[in-house]
C-alpha cells in the first residue's frame, strides 16, 4: 500500500529521512481493528519523529501520521485516538502510554490498525477531513485549557504562537467556551487571523497585555516562556505542551513563580474520554478545526516543507482515495 514514513534519522535536516511508496499492508491481530484511511493529518510529532525523537533506529522504516479518520472494515465512518498502550490493548492506569508511529505504524497510508479500544464513531457532522484534525492538536488544547488549566467562561487566557494546531484550536474552542483570549505571534497576518478566530486581541511577543490573565497556553518554550510567567495573575496556571524554540529558557522566573504561587503544568495529548468530550462538543456547536491546506497523500512532502518553514495557520491534511 502507499505511505509516507520515515526511512532514516536526521536531526538537522528531517526530510532527508522521509521517503513515500509502497509498505506491507498491515496484518490482521486479534483485538485490533484495520481502517481504510480517509484523511491524516500532520504535526510537529511527525517532524520531530525524522529527528530521531521517540524514534529509534530499530522502529525505521516507520509511517508517519498520528491522526486519521477513515471507514472501518464494517463500514463505520470512524476517527483514531492516537494514544495507544504500550502492550496494543488500550490505555491502562498502570500502562505506559505510546503515541501511534512510536512503536506502531501510523496513518500516513491506505490503511492502519489500531486496538479496537482506539476507534471512536465519527460524528456525522464532521467531514473527514475535520475529523482528523482532532486527535493529537485539538484534544491537546482541549486538555490544557479544561482539565489542566481548569478555565471557565469569563476567565481570560493568553495563546502564545498562533498559527500552530494547537495554538489556532486553543483560540477557536476557547472563544466557543467563552473565555477571552488574547494571543501572540511575530507576524502582523497571523495576529489579524487569530482575530478574526475569535482571539479578542493580538500582540507581538512579549507585549503587555490588557490584564493579567487566568491561565497561559504555552507550546513556543523558551522564545516565550518569561512572557507567560510574567502574564499570569497571582494563582494562575501556565500549561505546556512543547517548546517548538527550545526547552531552556535563559530566564525560568523562579522568584515570580513562588512569590505570585504560579502553577506550571505539564501536559500530553489527552484521555479517550476527553476526546469523546471534544468530538461531542464540535458536534454540537458547530466549531470546526481551521484547515490551512488539504493535499493528495503522494504530495505530502510539499506539506512536511510548509509546516517544517512555520508557513502554515491551522493544521495541514493529507487525503486517501476519495476523502472529506
């Protein structure tokens, strides 16, 4: 079947290692369910997977793609929660947890399996093509702002970055849930766009903002990170899911951080019911995931160049057979 994987490491130059054609369809095993993919999505996971990270020698040739909505082999139009078991049968309390195309083959191709226990319906409502933005991105600002934030409607958020998967989908389900948002971005477009999401304003990196906020989505790291210590109110919670610009900031705000009793909260993906929650709540609002760019799956590197050059706002698809 055609895929996209990787074929070697490369930590300075990721898509020399990524190669496309054919790989072994994969093998029926019991408890898992094979899907004819539909439509995948890219993240920086994939990128970061070419550099070598959670990716060893001995897993390559891997395919790539955490994210996919396809039919499955009744027939159910179905999306793939990508955090899958370590031992292939769901997600345990005492299981480690590995993100699909870390151990197993991702989605990037024809066709993928996952355990059963991964398979959620896809809801009517959805197209393909939205559906498979919402697996690793969207559930990750879904976590971050919900669960590990704890916003409520009324409270104020700061969006560092906009134009990435998680930052945009931050912006769009925070405006949905009636928070005020504002966010960040070196570039004049991006704010603008952001805006027009539902961010009640934009600004440059590091600007003061408004009001110091209740809680910080933070997935830029050390470019941003005094930023978002320095525009939390006393009490409130910086999340972080990434650090796109590196994980050593120069300055880690300690003094702020204990004297205002700041939360910092690490945060990955998210729960199988959390992703019933936001697959529910699309559903039912009408918020959609913003797709910058839909391409033909054998054009995938045009799309790896693009999110690899930050070029993109909002998630890139790649599409299978007769997809969206």
């Amino acid at each position: 079947m055609f895929s996209v994987f990787a074929a070697r490491i490369d930590r300075e130059q990721p898509l020399n290692g990524l190669e496309s054609g054919e790989r072994p369809a994969p093998a029926e095993r019991p408890g898992w369910t094979t899907v004819n993919v539909r439509a995948a999505s890219l993240n920086h996971h994939d990128l970061w997977s070419l550099r070598g990270v959670g990716l060893g020698q001995a897993q390559l040739p891997m395919i790539l793609g955490c994210d996919a909505s396809g039919v499955d082999q009744d027939g159910n139009e179905v999306v793939l929660h990508s955090v899958i078991g370590e031992t292939g049968h769901g997600v345990g309390p005492r299981e480690r947890r590995t993100l699909l195309t870390e151990k197993y083959q991702g989605a990037f191709a024809e066709q993928v399996t996952v355990p059963t226990w991964n398979v959620l319906p896809k809801p009517p409502e959805l197209s393909f093509a939205e559906a498979a933005c919402l697996p690793t991105a969207w559930l990750t600002a879904y976590r971050m702002l919900f669960t590990n934030a704890g916003v409520r409607p009324g409270d104020s958020v700061l969006v560092q970055g906009a134009g990435g998967g998680v930052a945009t989908a931050a912006i769009v389900l925070g405006r949905a849930a009636g928070l005020r948002v504002y966010v960040t971005s070196r570039d004049a477009g991006r704010r603008a766009r952001a805006v027009e999401l539902g961010a009640l304003e934009a600004f440059e990196p590091g600007a003061r903002l408004p009001q110091r906020v209740d809680a910080v989505i933070e997935t830029v790291g050390a470019a941003t990170w005094s930023h978002s210590i320095k525009s939390l109110r006393p009490g409130g919670t910086v999340v972080i899911a990434g650090a796109t610009s590196g994980d050593r900031p120069s300055h880690a705000e300690l003094t702020r951080v204990f004297f205002l009793e700041l939360k910092i909260v690490g945060s990955t993906m998210g729960s199988k019911g959390e992703f019933e929650d936001l697959l529910s709540f699309c559903a039912l609002t009408g918020v959609r995931p913003l797709v910058d760019e839909t391409l033909p799956l054998d054009k995938a590197r045009e799309g790896f160049e693009k999110l690899e050059s930050g070029g993109q706002f909002g998630k890139i698809v790649f599409t299978v057979g007769q997809s969206s």
